[in-house]
C-alpha cells in the first residue's frame, strides 16, 4: 500500500490513515480496503448488499428485467420473463426489492428473480 492520501468513500474526509491493511475515516469511522471497488465497499458499509440472479451487486435506482414466470396472488396472469422493471429500491427482508411492475402495480420482488439491465 502506498502512503498517497485517500479520501473516504462515505463523508468524503481527506484526513484517512492507514491501519494495518484498512484505511480508517476519523469522521465518520468508516474502515475500508483500498483494494476492493468503490460500489462494493460502498455497499458493504450500508449493511445492505443484494445481488441478482447472475451475481451483479444491485442498487438503488437500477433497472432490472424478470428472468423467470412470477405468478402474482390476486391476479390471474403472471408477471412475463423479460419484463423490464426500472427504479428499484432495495429494502430489508425475503423480498429485498420493492419496486412498480408495469400492469401490476408496487410490489416486492425477490433478487434472485432479477437481472441487472
């Protein structure tokens, strides 16, 4: 690790050190692996990380698409394969998706039903 300064992903503080192989945010206490990926780590800290079908890590505000037949309670159709479903928002929970499906409505879908658009 090279001793250049980095700044925190989270608050953006310039004053970060090195701690063993972590950089440490004396501001807002974030503790971050310089070498890991900027979303990652980003995600990692805000305890919430949900991936999709295919192992892409998913965020708030993302597009996705349906990769399987979902049958909706209620309804007497299901929800298509292919169907594209835009501004997620990831939640806590079995269903870690809330979002609107085009001719459904709000509802919560499960990740593992997703791909990233």
């Amino acid at each position: 690790m090279s001793d250049k300064i980095i700044p925190c992903p989270i608050c953006k503080c310039e004053y970060t050190y090195p701690m063993d192989h972590l950089m440490v945010c004396p501001e807002c206490a974030h503790e971050w692996n310089p070498e890991e990926s900027d979303t990652e780590s980003a995600a990692a800290s805000s305890g919430l990380v949900v991936k999709d079908a295919h192992g892409n890590l998913l965020q708030d505000g993302d597009s996705v698409s349906i990769v399987k037949d979902l049958p909706v309670k209620g309804f007497s159709k299901s929800i298509k394969v292919g169907t594209k479903v835009t501004n997620i928002k990831l939640v806590e929970g079995d269903h870690n998706i809330d979002c609107k499906v085009p001719g459904f409505g709000g509802m919560a879908l499960k990740s593992e039903f997703v791909k990233k658009v």
